[in-house]
C-alpha cells in the first residue's frame, strides 16, 4: 500500500477496506476525510487500539 499510486486522495484509504476486513461507504471527492473515517471504522470494528500509535 505504501507505493500504491491512486488518481484521488481517498482512494487511499479505500484500498484498505480490504487489509483492515471493514467496510464503509465511499464518498467521492471527500478527500483525506476517507482515512478518518477508516480509523474510526476499525476502531469500532476492532479491540485491538494499536492503531493509536499511527
């Protein structure tokens, strides 16, 4: 995912969905608002908070 190379900035965060087993809506031209709303997602999906420490 690191040198993944995508026409909008949210599709980042989309092309982790997968990686993280979420799901969420996608939302075109929301920008970088797409990775808060993945955090949050697994967040809620998930008890493991290490990803704090992003």
């Amino acid at each position: 995912a690191v040198g993944r190379k995508t026409a909008r900035v949210e599709d980042r965060a989309y092309s982790l969905l997968g990686l993280f087993g979420v799901s969420m809506a996608t939302i075109c031209g929301e920008g970088a608002r797409a990775f808060r709303r993945l955090q949050e997602e697994i967040i809620r999906s998930s008890p493991d908070h290490s990803i704090f420490a992003w």
